[in-house]
C-alpha cells in the first residue's frame, strides 16, 4: 500500500526506516512524490505503444520539460564544443588583466591571474557533464540489479543487503564518497566507482519498493508456472514493468550526481587544475570575494545552479507524465 | 483488540529498533575503518612523502601501529572508541577528542540557528501551500522550494554572499565573531551561513507539512467539524493543523541528521571552524585517525536523529504503532 514512498527520504536519508516487508510503513507518508505509479496498471485495453506515445506527447507539452531540456542541451553543446565556443583559452593565464570586473571585452569578468570566467564557464562544462552521466548510469545498472533480487528473492538476500544499504546511508552521500575519495585519491575512475556505487544503494531501495509491487500479479505466477529462470523472471518479465520509477530515480540521481561531484571539487577533492571545473573555480577563487571579486565565484555558481535545476525541472515533467 | 499489549509493543518495537541501529553502526564503523585505514595502503608513506627513506616509513608505521593485522588495528580502533577514547591525531600528537567535541559544539551552535529560522518557516510555507492548493501560491511554493533544495550549500552560499554581504553589506563574509563578541554579535555572524541550509531543508519540511495539511483538510472529522459549522480559522487550529504537523515533526528530526552533513561544505565555505573544516583540514593532511573519528561521529549523530524520528512517529501516531504489530 504505503510501498514507494520511500524513495524520495533517501536523497537526505529522511527514510530511516529498514526494510521489514512490504507494509514496512514509510517513516513519512506522502513524502514520496516519485510515486512508482506507471507500471503494468491500465494497460488491459490500450497497447502500451500508445501509451507511450501519449506519454511522450504529454512531455513535449510540458513547459517546464522544454525549458530543462534547452538548458541541459546548452550545458551538452558547451560540454562537447566548449573550447570553439570559448571566446579565450580557458587555460591561458594574463597576469596583466588580472581581476577584471565583467565588460564588453570579458562578459563575466576575468580571475586573479587574468582567465576570462566566462571560457572557464563554457570549458568547465566537460568534465561534470562526463562524470554525473557515467556514474548515475552505473548506478542506475547495479541498483537495478540489487533492488530486483532483493525484492524478488526476498529472504536473506533482502536482509543482509538491506542492512548494508542501511549502514552506507547513515551518512550523507557527500561524505561517504568524499571518505573514498581521500583515502585512494581523485581520479575520474574513482568518482565514477565512489559515486555510482553509493546511488546504487540508494536506487535499489527504489526498486526493491517497485518490484514488491509487481511480485504477487498474475503474469509472474505464470512465469514461475512455465518454470522461467530466475535471471529471465528479474529482467524479462519485472523490469520492462518498473522502468517507469527507474527512469524518474535515474533524473533524480543524474541531479544529484552532480550536486556531489561539485561539492566535492568545491572542497578540492574532484576534478583537479588547472582543467577548468565550476566547483574548483569557485573554491580557489571564493577568499577574493570579501575583496569584492564577485564574478570569479558567482557565474561557476549560477552555471551549477542552472545545470541542476535544469535536470530537475525534466524528471519532474517526467515523473508528471508517469503518474498520469 | 490490541489495546491491552500496547505498552508492550511500543517497547518491544523500539528495543528491536534499537538493535538495528547498533548493527547498523558496527557496518558504519566496518565502512569507515575500510576506507580510512585500509584503503589509503600506507600511511607512514602518505605522511613523510616520496623521498622519505624506506626505513623511516617503517618506523613512523610501527610508531602509529598500522603495521599489526587488520583485525588487530580494527579492534583496538573500536575498543578504544568504546571507552572513549577516539585515537590519537597523526598532525597534532594529542588525543583527537581535544579538537573534535569543541568543533562538534560550535557546528551545533550554527545547526541550532539554521533550525530556528527554517523550522516555522517552512511549516507556514507548507501549510500556505496546502491552504491554496493548486493554485500558484501552491506552485510557486512547491516548485521554488524544491529547486532550491537540489542546488548544493556553496553555490546558493556564494549567491547569498554576494547580495548581502557585498552589495548590501548587510551582513559580514566571514562566520566567526571577532573573539570575546557578544552573543547577538556572534549569532549575526551566523545568520548567512545558516541560510543555505535553511534553503536545502526548507523543501523537505515545506513538501511534508503540506502533504500532512492535506490529508488533513481531506479527512472526515474535518468535513465533520466544517459541516456542525465551525468557523474556517477554527477547523484549520484545532483539527487540521494538530493532525498534519505530526509527520513533519519526525521529518524535522531525521532532517538533523541531514544539517550535520550540510555543515560540512557551508563551514569550508564559511571558514567556521566545526566539525566539517575540522574533516577536510584532517583530509588534507592526511590526518586518518581524525578524519575517522570525525566521520564516525557525524554518522552517530544522524543515527541516533533517525532512531529518535522513527520513535517519536511511533509513539504519536498510534496506526503505524499497530500496523507494525505483528
């Protein structure tokens, strides 16, 4: 009944609830907006072409999927052409125009040793853009896999992978992978590891939820009558039926993916210089702000923002769309 | 039925949650003993650097002791955690507890005022959003508190830095008061640091004081109480507003947890010296034993706020308290 409304706790670990079965009442009713509507419901009468089709149709009309999709699109262009777009090298040093205030010249000013910002912002795109995918999808791939058995096989796989899932989520996801990332060094491999790692037990919890749901229908009572493998009744008969809430949780993670990899480039444990990074730029250049260089900061700032919200305003058109 | 086990069940159900919070603070401490001390391979190598001589590496590595077996280094870890003593700091020579509690006690002193400000703030944005539900006071609400809530500490830190403290000089940069400051001085030097976090809880508590007002407004004894024609402001007082806050109550609570960990990058943003400056400094230097403990300590912390939320829901709301009853 109360089944996935645990998915949304887990982004701040709002969820301390563990998983005790399927009535396991969520610690907080209501709170799950990523409700794990749009699975096999409905779909007696209507091909599921045709949903899908209205579905998308129902996306494309969304306002707010539009604009999310035309930032994301920005940021992509800028990701893979940034340095043709860049108006200066995003790595040459100018030490005489050092600390310049935004102008006609440099639109977003230039930092302490004379860097145009605004080419560091355009550049700065690639590396994020590369990561947050990378480790959501893998994520996405290995928590699928973790909530399917968990919640198909049940019995002591749900248990000791619960309780794990538990341990690594009493801590906030920055520091859990910031304490990975200390201890063996930040590399693009490691964030990809740390993080796609740590989201997968967040995702699984996700779909563990999804799949208590499909477990007692007709179709895997067939299934498991016409003695299908277990591997083929998981990714055969119940994942094309929860994909719904996967997509929405892979938006989401996607959204936090890059809040942690920023985060930890901010505390300088990320993409290292002098490759141009929003997070990085924004720490080393962050002491000059009492100084009143605001623009070395603010514009790396305003390009997180504007990327994250972005990806938010897209699952939740997404997630819209679902539940309809 | 049940009425006559009740005492009993609720002590039974949280002695069993209480058991699953220590098994799940054995496999925290197992994680963060992994990623610590055995992931980093070689401290002593880490410490001195690359010319230091191979003999002198051994020596430093017999020195701290993580030459002895796994089992041994952990073991000794926990006891000592056990009896209260939380290691000894690698860059400092002293007992890492010195350092640690001080920081945790100023990281909660800017906690407790980001909790002040967000806290009735939000539940009257929330409640303002279910009141109007739908319309665009609803939307504005929910979509700009919810966007906010997505964008990390220092990119909404660097924003709030550069419009009151730059341009409207209303407020200072830093977060530490000149010493021996008065304490509304020292609490004005909290106030924008306390902001982006206010700004990332806002949205949870908001979204979940809204959803408890509406089941609320939608429920039977508020249509009974609307229809044996009690006045609007006294219906939303007396029935709708007593039954909603309640799961926003525990959100609030397992949401400590969460602050503890969003102090982590607003004190580096800020240079307030809490207990998440007082991790990257031991990262940086590559500190194990405090960056360890310091972990180890925020995960107790959101433990217990978890442990505390899930009680506190328990206890005030009696359905899940029977529904768990097996």
């Amino acid at each position: 009944m109360n089944a996935g409304e645990e998915s949304l706790g887990s982004v701040s670990g709002a969820s301390g609830i563990s998983p005790e079965g399927p009535d396991a009442p969520g610690l907080a009713p209501g709170l799950g907006t990523l409700a794990t509507a749009g699975g096999a419901g409905g779909a007696l009468d209507v091909s599921v072409g045709r949903i899908r089709r209205e579905q998308l149709r129902l996306l494309l009309h969304s306002k707010a999927f539009i604009v999310g999709a035309l930032i994301v699109l920005w940021w992509v262009v800028c990701a893979v052409f940034g340095p043709l777009l860049a108006p200066y090298g995003a790595t040459s040093p100018n030490i005489l125009s050092g600390n310049l205030a935004p102008s006609s010249a440099h639109w977003f000013g230039t930092n302490a040793i004379g860097e145009d910002v605004l080419s560091r912002v355009i550049v700065g795109a690639r590396d994020i853009l590369e990561i947050a995918p990378l480790a959501t999808l893998l994520g996405t791939a290995l928590g699928t896999t973790i909530g399917l058995a968990q919640g198909y096989l049940r019995g002591a796989v749900d248990m000791v992978v619960g309780r794990i899932v538990d341990a690594a989520l009493a801590l906030p996801t920055v520091i859990v992978a910031f304490l990975f990332v200390v201890a063996v060094g930040a590399k693009t491999i490691t964030l990809v590891v740390v993080i796609g790692f740590v989201f997968s037990l967040i995702i699984a919890r996700t779909v563990r939820t999804a799949v208590l749901q499909e477990r007692e229908l007709d179709y895997l009572a067939a299934a498991r009558l016409r003695n299908e493998s277990v591997l083929h009744v998981m990714f055969v008969e119940i994942l094309p039926n929860v994909l719904g809430p996967i997509l929405v949780e892979f938006t989401v993670r996607l959204g936090y993916a890059i809040f942690t990899i920023a985060t930890l480039s901010f505390l300088g444990f990320g993409v290292q210089l002098p490759t141009p990074d929003w997070g990085a730029d924004i720490a080393n250049n962050s002491g000059l702000l009492a100084a009143g260089y605001w623009w070395e900061t603010l514009f790396p700032a305003l390009a997180i923002a504007s990327l994250i919200i972005a990806i938010n305003l897209i699952g939740d058109s997404i997630e819209a769309v679902l539940i309809q | 039925m049940q009425h006559r086990k009740e005492g009993t069940e609720l002590s039974q159900y949280a002695s069993k949650r209480l058991g699953l919070a220590l098994v799940t603070l054995v496999l925290l401490s197992l994680i963060i003993f992994y990623a610590g001390q055995v992931l980093p391979g070689n401290p002593g190598r880490a410490i001195l650097g690359n010319l230091a001589s191979q003999q002198a590496v051994a020596a430093l590595n017999h020195k701290l002791g993580v030459d002895r077996p796994l089992l041994t280094q952990y073991w000794s870890w926990v006891s000592g955690i056990v009896r209260g003593n939380l290691g000894t700091s690698y860059q400092y020579q002293a007992p890492v507890s010195s350092f640690l509690f001080p920081a945790l006690g100023r990281s909660l002193k800017l906690a407790a005022v980001a909790f002040v400000i967000v806290v009735p703030l939000s539940i009257l944005g929330g409640v303002i959003a279910a009141l109007n539900r739908g319309r665009v006071v609803d939307r504005l609400i929910s979509t700009t508190s919810l966007s906010l809530s997505t964008v990390p500490e220092f990119v909404s830190g660097i924003v709030l830095i550069v419009v009151f403290a730059i341009v409207l000089k209303w407020l200072p940069v830093t977060a530490s008061a000149p010493d021996g400051s008065p304490l509304f001085t020292q609490l004005r030097y909290l106030i924008l640091p306390a902001i982006p976090l206010v700004l990332i809880l806002f949205g949870y508590i908001a979204r979940m004081a809204r959803t408890g007002t509406i089941e609320a407004l939608d429920s039977d004894y508020v249509r009974t109480a609307t229809l044996k024609g009690l006045p609007r402001r006294v219906v939303i007082r007396r029935h709708v507003l007593r039954n909603s806050l309640l799961p926003t109550i525990t959100v609030i609570a397992t949401q400590t947890g969460y602050l503890i960990g969003g102090l982590f990058v607003v004190e580096n943003l800020f240079v307030y010296p809490g207990i998440g400056r007082l991790i990257l400094t031991a990262a940086n230097d590559k500190d194990f034993p405090m960056l360890e403990a310091g972990v180890l300590v925020i995960g107790v912390v959101y433990l217990a706020a978890t442990l505390v939320a899930d009680l506190l829901y328990t206890v005030l709301n009696p359905r899940i308290r029977l529904g768990k009853a097996e």
